[in-house]
C-alpha cells in the first residue's frame, strides 16, 4: 500500500544557462517534486560533485565556462537528473553591466564594420550577457538571415551581393534588444579563381597506317592524376579516330562556361604549316589529307567562344612544315581576350620526341610537365619551368641537343594558375551540369557477385585506366560444397579489341593496373579498350571451369553480366560521327568545330623500339620515300571549309 503512494521525481524547473562576466555571482536553480525528503547534488562537466552544492539553489562564482548538472534523489532510491546547463564566462575589462541588472540581455560586444575582399571569409561577432543566455538572430539590410541564429556569423567565399548593412537581434524571456547597425563593403579580391576546372587530354598512339607511339599511355595518364589533384574534372582517351576526336571536343567545349578554366592537352602526331597546328587521328591514311586531322586553332577560338577565363593548350607533338604554298582556309583570328596559353613541346619546325626513362616510355615535354604543374606558379612560369628541364636534359644527349625547345605563347593579362581555388558562388547550376556531364564520362560499373548453379561464388569488378579503357576483374570468392580446381574467364560482347596486347605494349600497361591487381587480388582480367566505339550495352560473360567432387568430372559453367554503356561510352560520340559523315555524304560541310585538319605527328620509327634509352621522334612520314617527294606530303584541302 505504502508503495502504490510513492510518487516519482518530477522536476518542475529546470536551471537555465548563463552568459555572465568574469567572477559574476551567479545563482543556478532547481525545483522537483516527489514523495518524502527530496536532497540534491550539483556535478560540474568533469561528473565531479561540486563541493557544498547539495541544496535545490547553487551559487557559482563564475570564473571560467562549466556546464552543470543537478541530481536530485528521495529516500525511496528514486532520482532524477535536471538538463544540462552552461555557464558560459567572457573576460572583458568593462562589461559595463547595470548596477540593478535582472539578466535581460546586454550587449558587450557589438558588430564591427567591415571591408572584405570578394572570396574571402566574412565574420561579424556579438557577445551579450544574460540571464538565460540571449538568442541571436542576424539581419542584412532589414531582413532576416536563415539560419543565423549564433552570436557569430560566418560567410565563406564572400560576394559582392553580401555588402550591406548587418545588425543582430538579441534576445530572451525578460527582454529584446538590437546591437549597432555594421556596414559592409565587399570590394575585388586579389586572388584569381575559377568557377570551375576542366580538362580533356587526348593520346594517339596506334596508327593505322603510321609508326606507332609508345609514351602517350604513361603521360596521359599521370597527367591526368595530376590535373585531378588540382581540381580538374579530367577526361582521358587514347586512340581516337578524327570522328572521334571532333565529338570528344564537342563535348568538352559544352563543359565550359564564363569563368572556367579549360584545359586541352594531345599527344600524339602532329605538324604545323603557316602558324596552324594539325593533329593526326590514329586512322589518317597515307599520305595525310585535311579531313583525316583536326586542327588546334580551331579548337581554341571554340573555347574562347565559350568565355572561359582561362585557356590553356598543350601539344606534345611535332610541328614540322608541310605544304608551304598551299593557301590555307580562312580562320577567325582570336579574340584579345587575354586567356590563352599554348605550351608546345618543341619550336617550329622541328620534331619531339619520345626516350625510355625508367622503364617506361614518355614524351621529354609531358615528363617534365608533369614533374613541375603541381607548383604554385602562374600557368607561363610553370611552362618556363618545363623549357628550362628540358634544355637542361638534352644538353646531356647528343642525339637531341639542339632538336627540341618548348615554346610558349600566351595573351594572359592576369597571373592565373592551374593552382587558383575554384569559387563555385553564383556558378552552381552550371557546376551540376558539369559534374553530371563529368560522372557520365567516369561512371564505372557496381562491382557484381555472379552465383553459379554448383554453388560457386564468383565477384566481378571494375576499373577506369582511362575514360575509354576499362578493366573488368573476376575473383573465385567462394567455391561450393562440390567444385574443386576453379578457374575463370572473362569475354565481352561485342568482343572489344585490347590495343595494348601487342609486344612491347603490355607491359607498360599492366604497370598501370598493378595497384589495382594487389587490391582486387583478381583470378582473371579483362581489358576493354575504346570504349567510345560501343553503341549498345557491353555484356561481360564470365566462363567457370571446375571438377565436380562427386563426378570427378571437368566441367564448365557461363553466365552473363550486362553493364549497360560504361564511362565514356554513355556519351554516345558516335553519333555525333555519324551526322558528320552523313553531312558529307549529303554534300554539306560539317559543322563540328574541329572541321577537315591536316596533320603529322609526333612518333618513332617503328624499327627503333627495340634500342631503350634512346630518344626517338614523334615524327610520323606521310608516305614511302619515293622520288615524287611532292605526293609525300599531306594533303592540304582546307580551302572549302565553313569558316
């Protein structure tokens, strides 16, 4: 019966917390109800009792910031626990609180007026002492800010439309108040950014009717690490036909906007005839004709088009002359912008080239590139840079000195850096597009787990070498009751041809996949080169051979895995090949940026590859050397282009 009357602890009040001066006498409280004698225990944040705290009200001394908490218990074992509570302490020489102060809020610190350079931080701060403690709500120009509601407020990346004037509303249950009113201003910073960062590299390598290359793979694809570290949203393809290339530029050039920084990087065959440079397409025929090369000063008055704030090309190629009386097409001369960079890996009229150093095969322009574009330097001192490692390298052999020297040309008014911050303010609709767009071109498949009829598990995953070069892996993950000896096989449909299995080609290229061969521990690869080819689903079809336990028999079983379109697949450039090539079956000139291009281009006599450690260069010949050298050299028909 006595039982049935006890009531629990209830607490009716709990204590608030403070904002108070240094050594302010401040008196914390607590009321409960309950059955019986209640007793009460104060405990600091450390869960330390507080000596002498042992009564409903608690008097502090505030001498520095503590949260406290009350414990009150009945005879009865009960207890119940009041809210936690802060008392919150700020030195400050003179407070300046009232003699007959009640605990209504009164503002120590107000904010200050301000001028912030655009991009950077903004902070305003206000301190008000109180009995609770205050609430804080900010206002720019007479309207309330969402979400600021703390005595400091905090704007990152501060833009023109931030300037105004801030005041902050200060209040609790005994009264409101308003601090001083702050301007403002926001004036340009002297920081450069960029509303985003976009790079599209392109190596040719295996020619169809030309020597082939060997160090596009290893340079594109350090660089492209390297771009991605600075920020760039990368796209990375190897062995594009001409079709190929102008779609892959078309998609690149919807990427750019007002404010990005756009990167174009080749490497491959090329050449140069009166100020123009043309790159070679892996499938140019002997000898070259303008249709068969895309051309670089086309691509840059499209990226200029697109007001970019920063252009940026280079072009690890040769630019040896061809066709010097030929009259060329008209070309829009570029607009003064002053953006453009080009960086190119040798001077006019000569040739680049391509040297073994340690065991891999790399462009002498993209090597030290590479060595030198994570620096905090303007865009032109990093290419100094490069220039100056370069003549420094082949100084020191005989075979190049004297052959190859960067060259830069650039119109740039302001010292922008591949470094600068991205500020994405005002560009985030823009931004979504991009990264969508991005995604799309380096979306991998979801790794799979394959379950096979006799109980063998079998994982397949994936891996981007490049956004047209993929790599699928198969890994036994568990055998079954009654499959012993597994072994497994990777195949796709359509067959995809691996441009990296010929001699002297594999092994550069499984370098490149050794990380990813420790970390998936795979039984079995396969390799998907240009991707940029399929123009439906890819399906990868996974064979298991195994000896059944029982049957003692060799048996196999298949399953397939539809992985629908994969990185750069799911862009669909060959379509945009296909309305070109019906363009020119109908008569009419295509209108893709890139138009019919002349082109020879960087690359080592086939017969060479077997001398490592020699310098090679990346000139490809047009044609047999015969007596008629006029029909040697490459085509020049860029008269009819549309300008």
């Amino acid at each position: 019966m006595m039982k049935n009357m006890i009531r629990d602890i209830v607490i009716v009040q709990h204590p608030v917390s403070v904002y108070v001066p240094l050594n302010y006498k401040v008196t914390l409280s607590v009321r409960a109800e309950g059955t019986g004698i209640l007793n009460y225990q104060w405990f600091k944040s450390s869960k330390e009792e507080v000596f002498g705290g042992t009564r409903a009200d608690l008097i502090v001394t505030a001498q520095r910031s503590q949260l406290y908490i009350c414990r009150v218990n009945d005879q009865f074992c009960n207890c119940m626990f009041s809210k936690w509570v802060t008392v919150k302490v700020l030195d400050i020489a003179k407070p300046g609180l009232p003699v007959a102060w009640r605990g209504e809020p009164h503002i120590a610190v107000h904010p200050a007026p301000q001028t912030v350079r655009q991009g950077e931080r903004l902070t305003l701060s206000c301190t008000a002492f109180g009995i609770p403690t205050p609430h804080y709500q900010w206002y720019r120009n007479g309207l309330p800010l969402l979400g600021k509601t703390t005595d400091t407020l905090q704007i990152e990346n501060a833009e023109s439309d931030h300037r105004g004037t801030y005041l902050c509303y200060v209040s609790n249950v005994q009264e409101e108040r308003w601090t001083e009113a702050a301007d403002v201003e926001i004036v340009p910073s002297n920081q450069l950014t960029a509303t985003d960062k976009v790079a599209l590299l392109i190596g040719n390598l295996n020619y169809s009717h030309h020597p082939d290359l060997m160090a596009p793979t290893m340079d594109v694809h350090e660089l492209a690490n390297l771009l991605q570290q600075l920020g760039f949203r990368v796209v990375s393809l190897l062995d594009l036909t001409r079709e190929e290339m102008l779609a892959a530029i078309d998609k690149f050039l919807l990427l750019l906007d007002r404010g990005v920084y756009a990167l174009f990087y080749y490497a491959g065959h090329g050449y140069e005839r009166l100020g123009r440079n043309y790159l070679v397409a892996i499938d140019a025929p002997q000898p070259y004709r303008s249709e068969n090369c895309v051309c670089v000063q086309r691509v840059m008055c499209k990226m200029q088009e697109r007001r970019t704030a920063l252009n940026v090309v280079l072009l690890d190629t040769c630019r040896t002359w061809y066709n010097l009386d030929c009259i060329a097409s008209e070309i829009r001369p570029l607009v003064p912008m002053g953006n453009t960079v080009y960086g190119y890996a040798t001077c006019e009229n000569a040739e680049a080239y391509e040297v073994q150093d340690g065991g891999k095969s790399t462009g002498i322009f993209t090597k030290y590139l590479n060595k030198h574009i994570l620096q905090l330097e303007k865009v032109t001192h990093i290419l100094e840079l490069v220039s100056e490692s370069q003549c420094s390298y082949l100084g020191r052999d005989p075979f190049v000195i004297g052959k190859q020297a960067v060259e830069i040309r650039h119109t740039l008014k302001e010292p922008r850096s591949l470094t600068d911050p991205i500020r994405t303010t005002g560009h985030t609709g823009e931004l979504h597009l991009r990264d969508a767009c991005r995604r799309q071109a380096n979306e991998l498949p979801h790794q799979k787990l394959l379950i096979f009829n006799c109980g063998v598990e079998v994982e397949v995953s994936f891996s981007a070498l490049f956004s047209n070069v993929m790599v699928a892996f198969g890994r036994v993950k568990t055998t079954g009751p009654r499959a012993q000896d597994c072994t497994i096989t990777l195949r796709s449909t359509p067959a995809m041809e691996d441009i990296f299995s010929s001699p002297g080609r594999s092994g550069e290229m499984d370098s490149l996949l050794l990380n990813n061969l420790v970390a998936e521990n795979p039984d079995c690869s396969l390799r998907l080169c240009g991707l940029q080819k399929l123009q439906g689903s890819l399906v990868i079809k996974v064979d298991l051979h195994y000896t059944h336990m029982d049957r003692k028999l060799w048996l196999q079983e298949s399953k397939q895995l539809d992985i629908g379109k994969p990185l750069v697949a799911s862009c669909d450039l060959h379509r945009g090949q296909q309305a070109m090539v019906s363009q020119r079956r109908d008569g009419a000139p295509a209108q893709s940026m890139g138009h019919s291009r002349i082109s020879h281009s960087k690359q080592r006599p086939r017969q060479t590859l077997g001398q490592p450690g020699r310098p090679f260069t990346k000139s490809a010949e047009c044609a047999a050397k015969v007596p008629t050298a006029r029909s040697n050299e490459p085509g020049e028909n860029d008269e009819t282009e549309p300008h």
